[in-house]
C-alpha cells in the first residue's frame, strides 16, 4: 500500500513519509539482532527520498533553501570588525580586519584591538 501510494505522482510525499515510517523499523529491528546489514534500509529510504526530490518539485522546493532566503541569512548575520594597531618605538602599524567571533584583548603590550565602526 506505501509503495503504491509513492508510485503514484500525486500522493507520493505521503508514500514516502509512510514508507520511511516502514522503513525505521526495519532498520530498529536490525540493530536490536545485531545485524550487520541494517544500514541497508536507511541507505534504501535516502535514495527514496533522493528520487522522490528529483521528480517532485514541491518536495525539491521544500528541501532546498531559496537564494534569497541564503542572501537574506547572510546580510543579516552581524560581523564583527576590529582595528588592530600594532605600536613599536620606531614604526606604528594599522591592519583591519573583519571576524565573525569577539576577539578578547590581547595580552600584548603593543597590540591593541578595538571595536570598529560597522561599514555601510
């Protein structure tokens, strides 16, 4: 019945959800006798779904992030931005850099990191 239901094209998410249910526990019941082959049903579930992505675009569009959704995570993650100046008696130096981790203060004497203003 779970196979028929993924066979046909209209009902085949829920025949794939069934059939991983099937699947489990063919995999649960494998690892309770210790058998070595229980990595077969969940190989075999993985390439259901796999196929059931590559021929349904609802479930292609449910597994795989839009580009604007992407680009939206990415512009909206702050970075942080350090200045980091680097003192000595003869020569001062100015490096920036940008991270995504707070940085603690160094225990350097001569480097000193700061907090820069963000970049628009």
């Amino acid at each position: 019945m779970c196979l028929l239901a993924y066979v046909i094209p209209r009902s085949a998410p829920i025949g794939a959800l069934l059939l991983t249910g099937y699947l489990g526990g063919a995999t649960a019941t494998q690892v309770r006798v210790e058998d070595p082959w229980f990595l077969f049903p969940i190989a075999v579930g993985v390439s259901m779904w796999g196929a059931l992505w590559l021929r349904d675009p609802r479930i292609a569009a449910l597994f795989t992030p839009q580009l604007s959704t992407l680009h939206a995570a990415a512009v909206s993650r702050p970075v942080a931005s350090y200045i980091v100046v680097v003192r000595s008696p003869h020569t001062e130096a100015h490096a920036s850099f940008n991270s995504g981790v707070n940085a603690e203060p160094s225990p350097f004497s001569n480097v000193h990191i700061s907090a820069a203003p963000p970049v628009s």
